[in-house]
C-alpha cells in the first residue's frame, strides 16, 4: 500500500485482507452456499408483502439500464447502485435469515444486495465488450468467498464493539464490509480499497431510533439495503478515482471515535478469516428477531404440552422467561404499545404469546389487522410475560466457545399448577446443530420458491444447491437469470 496515505490501521487491515487473503476453508464455503439459498428465498418470500415492493424498482419509473442487474424474484433490470438497494431490501424484509450475535448483532447477509448487484452488472457488461475488473466474468464461487469476506468483516468489527451502545445502527457494518469486497470486485486495488472503506466510515450514520419504541417503523427493513446503496456508490466514486480519508476513525475532534463512539477505539477478539461464515446463525424455524427463537421454541413445546394437559393459553397465570441481557435490553417490551409490524416482530413477548395460542409463527402474523395481531388473548398473555436476566446465559452468549442465545420458560397455571421449566440453549441454526438444522434450511428454500417459480425451477435451483462443484462453477449472470420470475407468476 502507498506510504503516501498512512491509513488508521483498521481501515489497512480490512483493505489487506480483501486484496490478499485467500479463502481456504471448506466449511466457510459450505456454508456460505447454505447463506446464499437462505437469503434469496427469503427476498423471494418478502416479495409477497406490498409494503417492501413498493419500494422495489428503479428510481424513475420506466429507466432502462443496458446490462443492468436482474432482481431475483423479478423482471426488473437495475443500475448496480439501485439493485443493490432493491436486492439489500428484499432478503431483510421478513429478517428470517442468517444473524451474527454479539456486542454487536447484525445480519451479514445484507451485503449480498451489493455482492450481487455489482458482480451481475460487471459480468453482463464485461460479457457485452466492457472491461471492469480487466473483462471479470464472475462465478457463483466468487460470490460465495466475497461473502465470506463481508460476512468476516462485519461480524469481527462486532464482537467487541457495541454500535447500538452509542445510539447507531448495526447497518454501518454492512456499508464497510460491503464497500470494501464490492471495490475488490471492481478491480480496484489495496489503495483504493482503504479508500472506499474510509468513505463508508466517514458517512453520517443511520441512528437507531426507527427500531425502537416510539418510532419503530418499517426503515429496519430497508435500511440494510440503504447500507448496500450507499456502498455501491462510494465504491464507483472510488473507481472514478476519489481519494479517501486516511485518518477518519483516529483524527482528533474530528474522526470518528470521538464524534460517534464516545472516543473509544475498536477493539478486536481475533483477525480476519473465515469465523464468522463458520460461526454464523440461521433463522430456520421462526421469522422472529434471533434473540427470541429459543424462547419461541419452548413455547411451541409448551404449547404441545398444555394440549396432553387439556389446557390451553388462556389458562396461563403467569410466565417467566430466563434470559440472556442483549435479549432484554433489544426486545423485552412486556407493556409497550404494538402499534405495527415493526414492533411486533421485534417484542418477545408477543412471538412467544403467538406461539403459545397459535401453535405457529409466521410473517403475517405480524401484520396490522391479522388474526394474532388482533388477538385479546395475545395481547394480554403477552403482559403476564416477565424476562429476567440469568448472568450465565449472558457470560455464554459472548463466550466464543459456545455463543448460546438460551431461553428458559417457567408457567404458572390458573390453578396454581407449575409447568416444569423448559430451557433452550442452542437454536437449531447454530453451528452445534447445523447437520441438524440442513434439511430444514433447504425445505424452507424450497418453499419459498414454490410461489414464483414452476415446479420444475424448483426442483432445477434446489438441485443445483446440493451440486457444490456444478453451482460455484456457475457463472452469476446465468445463476441470477434462473431466479428471473414468469410473467404470470408476478
């Protein structure tokens, strides 16, 4: 790297590990391929809610953009900077995808809307005579290792660090991860890496008032497709030629330690590799915030067993919910107002009130005007929900050696009858029970295309993801025009 620009050493670190380190783990790849399914059929599935496709499209309606990328789930065909977003929005629409858990949380997968939308424009341009990236035509393989990289990115830039502790979003880590891998992906080099990195950090950042209580809103659902955007954009400024701003996060008065984070310095557990891809978490079974998924799992075996008992919800007393402190601090809301999809989805209480009367949980449970929504019953066993914090469950959600996300249910009964605790320490999408948790991750891909696609696209992508070799070999722009949607199933 040019001495000419002394970086802060983050900013060289990540810029050096996206020009040189090469990915070696099977393991990261495999899963990343899992990632990759589970993302976009999740997009696929949020494409059924009129509130995220009328965001969806170019900016001006009718923009046609010459070797644009394809939008899954779509015939839509966007400039990188929009498909980004578009893309960005859709797989975090129903947030029913992959999670990474510690001071801070996030969803590395949002960095897929801007691996995808650069990588898809780059190929079809190259392929039409272009020569971005010195004439790359990219592969599925090379979409996976870039997500390896920002999946690395923004999971180690949160272990020990808490964003949300100053008021900021998590989506800062998608706009830095994803800036960095998407410049790589334009062709551009160590230098011009760390200066698309120091761009991203130097933005204004979005604050975290719109996923709490009283502006929760449906910006949480897009706004990690802001983040890919945003990314996009500063990487093709970068590609232009715009320098960046060495010294961003150290600068005195001015940098970002001491206007944003309190004048702190980040901290690092361990350097850049492929952890976190290994590591990541899956939302296999619920759409709830991840926080909650062993809660809502005991509460479907509850559920199950107040049935043997000949009893139902409305026979609950009472309920306590053992439970780990980030789980308090983001989503114990026992008495708030649940005034829309938003909050819904983001308050224990009521995913486990669902459970608890339903017997399910889905996304349109979370709907204004839906059954469970609309529910007394809900809404009053959701009041009789009280978390307290075991310190345990705590010092093992941020213990690298197990990174649980454990909830233990306690239920008094009417009659003064109490249930036997039921405790879940480990969801069924962390690593510890992966081989568990495939088949089911599959089925959910699976059926998330059934209302797009014909039943023998289904059964072409759904064997082509059990195909490593034949699927990484694949190149992008031919991967995403299998996800290219008949008219008549718009």
């Amino acid at each position: 790297m040019s001495t000419t620009h002394q970086y802060d050493p983050e900013i060289r670190d990540i810029a050096s590990y996206v020009a040189n380190h090469e990915i070696s783990s099977n393991l990261a790849f495999d899963t990343a391929r899992l990632v990759l399914l589970d993302t976009l059929g999740c997009g696929l599935e949020a494409l059924k809610f009129k509130e995220c496709t009328k965001l969806l499209g170019p900016t001006v309606p009718g923009t046609i953009v010459p070797f644009g990328c394809r939008i899954p789930g779509t015939q839509l065909e966007l400039d990188p900077v929009n498909a980004a977003f578009n893309i960005g929005a859709m797989i975090r629409w129903l947030d029913f995808n992959d999670c990474w858990l510690a001071a801070e949380w996030g969803h590395p997968s949002d960095n897929l809307g801007a691996i995808l939308a650069v990588a898809d424009w780059v190929t079809r341009t190259n392929r039409a005579g272009g020569n971005i990236a010195g004439g790359a035509i990219y592969t599925v393989r090379d979409i996976l290792e870039s997500m390896i990289k920002t999946h690395e990115i923004q999971g180690c830039l949160a272990l020990l660090n808490s964003y949300n502790g100053v008021g900021l979003d998590h989506v800062v880590l998608v706009k830095v991860a994803s800036a960095a891998v998407v410049s790589k992906l334009l062709g551009l080099g160590e230098q011009q890496i760390a200066d698309a990195v120091s761009q991203a950090w130097v933005d204004g950042q979005s604050l975290r008032t719109y996923r709490h209580a009283p502006n929760t809103m449906s910006r949480k659902s897009w706004a990690a497709g802001d983040a890919c955007q945003r990314a996009v954009s500063l990487a093709l400024k970068t590609l232009k030629g715009e320098p960046g701003i060495p010294t961003v996060l150290s600068t005195p008065t001015w940098g970002f330690y001491e206007v944003m984070f309190k004048g702190s310095k980040f901290e690092f557990q361990r350097p850049y590799g492929s952890y976190v891809m290994e590591n990541v978490l899956f939302k296999v079974s619920y759409p709830a915030e991840f926080h909650s998924q062993t809660a809502v799992e005991a509460c479907e075996t509850i559920h199950e067993k107040l049935a043997t008992m000949n009893k139902s919800a409305a026979d609950i007393k009472a309920i306590t919910c053992r439970t780990h402190e980030a789980c308090i601090r983001i989503i114990d809301k026992q008495f708030k107002p649940m005034n829309n999809f938003a909050d819904r989805d983001h308050c224990i209480q009521y995913m486990c009130a669902v459970m608890l009367v339903f017997g399910r949980l889905e996304a349109t449970d979370y709907l204004d005007g839906s059954v469970a929504a609309s529910s007394e019953l809900v809404n009053s066993l959701r009041q009789k929900i009280t978390c307290v914090e075991d310190p345990q469950y705590t010092r093992d959600y941020h213990d690298p050696a197990q990174r649980t996300i454990s909830n233990a249910l306690t239920v008094e009964l009417n009659d003064g009858t109490v249930l036997e605790e039921v405790a879940v320490e480990t969801p069924l999408g962390h690593r510890l029970r992966r081989e568990e948790a495939k088949p089911a991750i599959l089925a959910k891909f699976k059926r998330h295309l059934a209302d797009h696609f014909s039943e023998e696209r289904v059964s072409e992508l759904l064997q082509l993801g059990l195909e490593r070799e034949e699927m990484e070999s694949m190149a992008v722009d031919h991967y995403l025009d299998l996800y290219t949607v008949d008219s008549k199933f718009l």
